[in-house]
C-alpha cells in the first residue's frame, strides 16, 4: 500500500457561555467560559507531543479561540497559520440563534407532532429535527439538513484533496454536529454517536478512499499542568 493518507483531528471547540446557558448556538459567536479555557488547555497539554501539519478552523471565534489555545500548549502557535473555513460552521438556528434551548425545541416537538421531548428525540434523528427547524423559523432562515450538510462535505472534499496521500497530521477545529455529521456520514463502521463533549478529540484517517476511525470523542489525553 503506497498512500501515505492523511490523518485528522478533529476537535469540537470548548465551552462557551451559550453552551453554559442552554443557549442555542449555531452561527452566534459568544467567547469560551473560563472553565472552557482551562479545558482547551488540558487538551492542548495532551496533545503537546502531535505535531501538526495544518490547522483548519470555521470561521466562527470559538473554533479559533480553541484552535490558538491548542497551538499555545503544543508549542506550534508561532509555525502554524490558522485557515477558516466558513463551510465548517455548525448548522444555523435562523430567528431561533439565542433562544433557550429548552424553548426551541419545544416548538420542533409541537412540529413534529411529539407529546414529550423525550418521545420526539428517541423516535426522530438530527436530520428531521434540523428540518423541523427550518420549518418552524418564521423568518426561514434556519439550514435544513441538505443546505447544512452539502456545505460541510464540500468542505471536507475541499480539505482531502489539498491533504490527501501526504501522510500529514491535520487538526479541524469545528462544532459538535458538524464533526459528529462528517463521521457519522464517512466512517462507515462508526456505531457511537451520542454528542461530542466540548473539546474532545476524534481522530480519523483517510487512506486509499475511505475513513477509518481511531478515537472519538475521547478526552482521556487531557492533562493538568504540572
């Protein structure tokens, strides 16, 4: 086998103060808590010995914030550029971007028809969920799953066709539905995927057309400062 590959990681942004206050965040930008600092920093300590040959972000400030704090604690914050690419966004929430999470959902539940929240989640999967959304927005603005998702692959084809078959390590900072949707729609033998925690760590290769996975959502690596 000649190719080389291209390993990624990707890491979901830390904790922000909408993620703190059951806010719904897509496209906002609110800055990380400083519990969500310190967590980015454990993270970066724990990668301290991967050397990066590219660090990708969204454009959104939590993903960049992340990513520079990672770059501090592995020492390669002064060799590496930060690249944003918009279509690594988290899905957009339209008129709905600020609202208590609780309160949106909710109108998604009545939507689609669900009693309880509880019932709607164990009997509806994110794709119908994110086009109820776009439904229920009356400004119409929310994505729906195709408008989300042909952006976020587009991205990713982008990104393996720069990388591909270098045998680099590349770091993608980005959010928890757009990470878990690329996995979940990639790797084929993928069979967890409960939501990522903030600043978890998955790791995927790509090699000779296909994904294979090696971590997800894993923060078993953090470390404290010494």
């Amino acid at each position: 086998m000649s190719e080389k590959g291209v390993t990624i990681y990707f890491v979901r942004h830390g904790e922000t103060y909408f993620n703190s206050y059951g806010r719904m965040q897509g496209w906002s930008n609110t800055p990380l808590t400083e519990n969500g600092k310190d967590d980015v920093r454990r993270c970066g300590r724990g990668l301290a010995d991967t050397k990066f040959n590219a660090v990708y972000t969204s454009d959104l400030s939590r993903t960049q914030e992340t990513a520079r704090i990672i770059l501090e604690e592995n020492g390669q914050l002064e060799t590496l550029n930060m690249i944003q690419m918009p279509e690594f966004r988290e899905v957009f929430f339209g008129s709905m971007e600020g609202m208590f999470g609780s309160e949106a959902y909710d109108k998604v539940r009545e939507y689609l028809g669900y009693e309880t929240k509880q019932e709607m989640f164990k009997n509806t999967d994110v794709p119908e969920r994110m086009d109820a959304f776009r439904a229920v927005d009356p400004e119409g603005h929310a994505e729906d799953f195709m408008m989300f998702w042909s952006r976020v692959e587009k991205g990713l084809l982008k990104l393996i066709d720069r990388h591909r078959d270098t045998g680099e390590k590349i770091l993608l900072v980005a959010h928890g539905g757009t990470i878990r949707y690329i996995l979940q729609n990639f790797v084929p033998d993928l069979d967890d995927t409960k939501a990522l925690l903030n600043v978890s760590v998955s790791v995927a290769k790509y090699q000779d057309g296909s994904f294979h996975l090696e971590r997800y959502n894993d923060v078993s690596h953090f470390k404290d400062a010494e």
